[in-house]
C-alpha cells in the first residue's frame, strides 16, 4: 500500500474548523450596547463558511453556560479569493444556500464578518443589516471566545492534538 505522498502528491488537510462560545457585545443603534452568547462555527474544506448562532442568554462574565443553544443563526461565506487564514473575512448571506441547514431559525442579513486569531484567541468583528427584522437594522458586534464545555477547536494543518 503506497500513500498519496510516496506518489507525488502531498496530502494537505486545508480545514480550519470550530465551534466556540463567544462573549458578545450587540451595537444595535439606536438601542444601548448589550452582551449575548453566540456561538461560532467554522466549517468547509478550506474553512469557507462561519455561522454564527444568537442564542438570545445575555453574556455575563465567566464561562459560557453549556446549555447554549442557538436561536437564529447568521451564515457567512468566504469569497473563493481571500486568504483562508486568519485574519479572514467573509461576507454575511441574505439568502441560505440550499445545501447548507443552520441551527435554529435562519437570520439573513448583509454585510461582513472578520476573523482574528487562532484557539484562545478568536475573536470575531460583524458589522451588517438585519434584513428580517421588523424594521431594518444596522447592528455592529465585536466578539471574543469564552471558556466553554461544548466547544471543539480543530488542531491547525500540520499539528496534531
């Protein structure tokens, strides 16, 4: 039996994927800051898609509670020609692709999302338009991962756990 390597092909396991807990904190103008747990998954071959899950618990210090659970669920997708690595970017969907399901109720929305770091140090910065709420809202969020039991961080390409 001969591995892909020992043909000329290396074998690169492009996947960025997680699911974290992060502290939120909501600028919906006009309406004062407030602070919601969401949950934030990475996921496709090459780390293409993020969700990011409202679960509607206010975000009070410490770990995340692990009854989390989202209640509406944002989807962004990364643009086939930015970097998969961090800092990466990605662009809020109006609209659910027909092979992707999200938890909970789905959220559309326009705008984007940046994502920084890596493991303990994710943090995520949203900035978009809800275009399902009653009336129409730009709403700014800046996130940060919390300690939680549920989460599930892949190793980096190259690194085993």
């Amino acid at each position: 039996m001969t591995s892909q390597q020992e043909q000329g092909c290396t074998l690169i396991n492009r996947s960025l994927g997680f699911v974290v807990a992060m502290r939120a904190k909501l600028t919906n103008t006009p309406h004062p800051p407030c602070f919601e747990w969401v949950i934030v998954s990475r996921w496709g071959t090459g780390g293409e898609n993020l969700s990011i899950g409202w679960t509607a618990q206010p975000a009070l210090a410490g770990e995340a509670p692990i009854n989390l659970a989202p209640v509406r669920t944002s989807l962004a997708l990364r643009p086939p020609q930015t970097a998969a690595d961090t800092p990466a970017m990605f662009i809020l969907a109006p609209a659910l692709p027909s092979e992707i399901t999200v938890a909970g109720d789905f959220l559309p929305a326009e705008g984007y999302v940046r994502l920084y770091g890596h493991g303990a140090k994710l943090r995520v910065s949203l900035k978009g338009l809800c275009l399902s709420c009653p009336v129409h809202s730009y709403w700014e969020v800046e996130a940060a991962r919390a300690a939680w039991l549920g989460e599930f961080i892949e190793p980096a390409p190259g690194r085993h756990a």
